[in-house]
C-alpha cells in the first residue's frame, strides 16, 4: 500500500534558525497537504499542494511539491518558540484513497 | 461551529471491557477517518468511510469495528480490549481531496 516517509524524526533549533522537514511517498500523488499539532492538541491544517513543482509561501513558512509528484518539503525561515511542534505530510493518490500521514517531525525551538 | 467532535475524551477501560467512540461532524463531509497515534508512531489509520454506509480498512485495523450509519457519524467500537490499544484516537472527516479536519481527540487507557 501506499507509504508517505518523513525525516527527520526529531530536530532541535535554536531560536532564529532555519528547520526544514522532508516528506517522500512510494506513489505518485495527487495532492499533498502539511498539518501541524501542538503539544497536546491535535492536528491542524496548514496548506494543500496539487500541482508538480508547486511552492506556496505562508510568512515563514515554504511548501514545496516535486516535480514528481512525489515527495515533498516544509521550510519555516527564522523559527521562533511559536513554531514548536508535530509537523505532519499527509498525501493521497487519488479521490477515493484515504490521506496517508508520515510519522510526523517533532520540532523543538530552543530560546 | 461545531466541527468534529468527539466523546469522549477521555476513558479508562480494563482488558476485555468494550466501548464505543464517537464522532459527530456537521459539516457535510463525505469522508471520515479513524486515526490512533502513537509516540513515535505519527496518525495511523484504522478505518475509514468514504461516504454513508461505507466503511473499509486502513493500515491497522484489527481489534476494531466501524459504522457509519448517518452521514454525520463515524463510530469507532473496541470489542474486546486489550493494552495494546492504548493510544490518543483522533477522528477526522473531509470533502473529498481537501483538507482534512481533526477532532480533538479521546485519550484511551487499557489496564
């Protein structure tokens, strides 16, 4: 079945650098989307990707599909303390498919 | 705005014992979602439901039923309890390819 991988696991910043978060399936997909949790919460959705080579921009934050379809990426440019948390890609392969969640990376924002 | 909402949030059950969860959307959405999560372990499907009436198995179904009797509904049931099922259980519903949104989840422990 379908696999979406995400790495890495666990990453740990300094206040004001960069974090990247990479996201890999073993199909093509249709679309992909990035959801963030908060310690505690559940999660919540920031932006969906649908087209090759798309990249979206929310503030700091950048999203990028590949070419391919098939893997993925989530820059936050100077994090800060607010940015703590699960940050999750989630992809399916087409309408009727489920959306398939990698592991997830846990981002700690150190002051 | 109601959302997803789940119940209950929180439960303790011994090994054996059964129990349903439930999740209630009102926002007219096709597809519902079961998810457990794990430390480490990011979402991992149970079941999910492409409409009403419909059910089918995700990557961990086993030890778990579904029905979806009412559009609105999703109810997850444990028959028969085990420790191994102890685990935050998030369910999710969406409009087809979009995105996705989370209830906030029931924390079950099975002693």
């Amino acid at each position: 079945g379908q696999q979406v991988m995400q790495i890495p696991q666990y990453q740990h910043v300094q206040e004001g650098e960069d974090f990247t978060t990479y996201c890999n399936s073993s199909t093509t997909l249709s679309n992909i989307q990035w959801y963030k949790q908060r310690p505690g919460g559940h999660p919540v959705f920031l932006i969906q990707l649908v087209k090759s080579g798309e990249v979206k921009k929310q503030k700091r934050l950048t999203f990028q599909f590949g070419e391919a379809k098939k893997n993925s990426s989530l820059h936050i440019t100077a994090t800060q303390t607010t940015d703590v948390g699960t940050y999750f890609c989630a992809g399916s392969n087409s309408g009727n498919t489920p959306l398939v969640f990698g592991k997830g990376t846990r981002l700690s924002v150190i002051a | 705005n109601a959302g997803v909402t789940q119940t209950p949030k929180f439960r303790v059950l011994k090994t054996g014992q059964s129990m349903t969860l439930l999740c209630a959307q009102d926002m007219n959405h096709e597809y519902m979602y079961w998810y457990r999560q794990d430390p480490g372990m990011g979402l991992r499907l149970i079941h999910y439901s492409v409409g009403e009436g419909t059910t089918a198995k995700g990557e961990v179904p086993d030890g778990y039923n579904v029905s979806r009797l009412k559009k609105q509904n999703f109810l997850l049931g444990l028959e028969s309890a085990a420790p191994s099922q102890t685990s935050v259980y998030f369910c999710a519903s969406s409009s087809w390819t979009a995105e996705a949104f989370f209830g906030q989840g029931t924390r079950l422990t099975v002693v």
